[in-house]
C-alpha cells in the first residue's frame, strides 16, 4: 500500500472525504476484517471471507454503501482479500424529455428511410435523391414507411434495450431509459441504434452476464418474428426486380434466414420487403453487438465467463475482422471503429471472486 495511507489504529486526516466509522460499521456487519487503511478518497479493508455466503454478503454491503453514496469493490492481491471502497461520484441525471425528444426524432428519421425505400420499389426510374426526398411526404409513402419499416426496426431496437433495462433493474442498478439515435437521410436506416446508460458499476459476474445477453436475446427473438412478418408480405405481394437494377442494393440472407424463407414461396428474383428488411437489419446487429469485443454485449458476456482473459477474445476477433477488411474494406472501417471509440478492454465487476452458477 502507498506509504502515505492512514493504518486504522491512527487518526484519520482532516482532509478526509470519508466516513470511516461508517465504513467499519458496515463492512464489519458482513466482513471480519483485521486492517484498515485509507487516504483522502480511498479505504481499504484486508478481510476474511466465507466463500459460500460471499455473493449474498457483497451484494448486501453494496446495496448498503450505495444509499450512503459508497462503491465497494472486491479483489484478491497478494493472497489476501481486499476490499475498496471509494466515493460514488455525483452524476447529473438527464431530465425524461431527451429520450422522448429523440425516440420522437427517430421515428421521424426511419419513417422518411421506409418512405424511400417504399418510392424506390414503386417508382425505380425516380433516380433525383431531393426528387424522392419530396416525396417521402405523400401520405401513402409515409404512412408506408411508418407501418412497414419504422415500427418494426424501432420494435427490435426498443425491446433489446428494455431488454437490458429490465435485467440492470433486477440487479438493483441504477439504468436510464433508452436513448435512440436519429439518422436522417441519405442514411438507409434512419438511426444509429439505441443505448442505454448504467449509472453505477455492474456488481458481479452473474448480473454483468445477465446484463450483457438480455438485450441480444429480446432483440434477436423480435427481429426474427419481424422476419416471418416480413416473408409474409413479400410472398402477398411480390415486387419483381426492376430491369435496370444498377443502384440496387444486395443483402446476402444469414442461414437462420434462409431456413425461414423456405418456408415460403418466393421468387429469387424479387425485391426485399422493407419489413423484412427491418428484420435482417435487427439480426445484423445483433450479431455485430454479440462480438466479444471491449464494452461491446458479447464483451460483457465474454467478461463475464473468462474475467480478464477477455482482452485476449477481444484482439483475436479484431485481428479476424481487419482480415476480412482485405477482401471488403467496410469491415476495415469497422474494426478501426470498434478499435478506437470502443476499445478491447472490459472494467472487472465489483466483485469478479464468485463463480458463475450452473443455470448460467
């Protein structure tokens, strides 16, 4: 420890930002512990702990030293068990009307990316961007748009992130509501996705798996009955592939769709839905959030199961995807993306000692 540190049998500076007598109180109801030392920030207690009770006592102490506005934080160093407490920092809570602003804002943007998608099936010789950008505003486009593309891909991209919402609150953590982002056109999906903020750190490994695989799993399930919905229609009304089809764009169908799709009648030859589309989107990224990479959701499963070996998946799959980039280089910015804003290291949960169970 920093030779600076204050031992408990001393007295505690003036500076200190810290209730000690607090934090002996708390922590002893739950830890026997035999040392204590702090600075002006930071506490240190050197405990004896009971591996079968561990999880619940932590659990206990965490949810205790948050009202108080403390973080605890578990760790194993030089064979003995430390735990850190520090102060929770004071974060501003944005007010509700941003995320009702800009889901507003995002309906709007994937509307007007449906109602482009809605013109160019049914008028392929309008080439003008602003000549079709006017008429995304003629109800029947918009209102196609609306129905058929907005609400579907917003459906997946809301319900992944109330998928994660609903697991941080069954953990007791503090969550915002979801804020989506707005794209608006020449972008073809209308937004950038959806997030959620976690105001405080994720406790342990079963919440951070818990955490981390509800969003893709809500979201994957809603993307393929959008998908269904999607084959439906398209075998309803197919849309033959106009004859100059130099501006079209081909999607490649995952295997998971090409199963589905089976199931149905279809031309090979014929335009996609853009309720299909909505769908294939929605399977997309959540593959691309499932990459166990840095703060990604696969990164916090992979976090979860291998601890700090995550840092090891995370370079190996970057290294894959700037392999790929030699034969498509959208997948080289991708991995300078992910690589530079996204990063390949994952903070440890808080207490990162208790195995995952069997059911996980």
């Amino acid at each position: 420890m920093p030779d600076e540190w204050t031992s408990s049998t001393q007295q505690p500076p003036p500076q200190t930002t810290l209730d000690i007598e607090l934090l002996k109180r708390e922590v002893g109801q739950r830890f026997p512990f035999y040392d204590v030392r702090y600075d002006m920030n930071t506490a240190v207690f050197f405990c004896r702990i009971d591996e079968i009770s561990l999880d619940n006592q932590f659990e206990a102490l965490r949810i205790a030293l948050s009202e108080q506005r403390y973080i605890p934080m578990l760790r194993h160093e030089a064979g003995e068990h430390k735990i850190y407490i520090i102060r929770k920092p004071k974060l501003k809570k944005k007010p509700v009307w941003i995320n009702i602003v800009l889901l507003l804002a995002t309906v709007f943007t994937t509307t007007l990316a449906g109602a482009v998608q809605w013109i160019e099936i049914s008028e392929p010789q309008l080439t003008d961007f602003f000549a079709i950008l006017g008429k995304t505003i003629t109800p029947t486009y918009f209102m196609n748009g609306f129905l058929f593309f907005s609400v579907p891909l917003l459906l997946i991209l809301g319900i992944h992130e109330m998928g994660h919402y609903y697991a941080s609150k069954r953990h007791h953590l503090e969550t915002s509501l979801p804020y989506f982002i707005p794209l608006p056109p020449p972008f073809t999906l209308g937004t950038f996705g959806a997030v959620i903020s976690t105001r405080e750190p994720i406790p342990n490994r079963k919440s951070l798996l818990d955490v981390g695989v509800s969003g893709p799993l809500c979201g994957f399930i809603v993307a393929i009955l959008v998908c269904f919905v999607g084959f439906f229609l398209m075998e309803q009304n197919p849309i033959p592939l106009p004859l100059d089809s130099t501006n079209t764009i081909y999607i490649t169908f995952p295997l998971i769709l090409q199963g589905i799709g089976a199931l149905f009648n279809l031309s090979s030859n014929v335009v996609i839905h853009p309720t299909l589309f909505a769908g294939w989107v929605g399977i997309f990224l959540t593959a691309v959030n499932l990459l166990p990479i840095g703060q990604l959701d696969g990164g916090h499963v992979i976090r979860a199961l291998f601890k700090e070996k995550q840092k090891y998946f995370s370079w190996a799959v970057i290294i894959l995807i700037l392999g790929l980039g030699l034969f498509y280089e959208g997948w080289l910015i991708f991995a300078i993306f992910v690589l530079f804003l996204i990063g390949t290291r994952h903070q440890p949960p808080l207490n990162e000692l208790t195995p995952l169970d069997n059911r996980r």
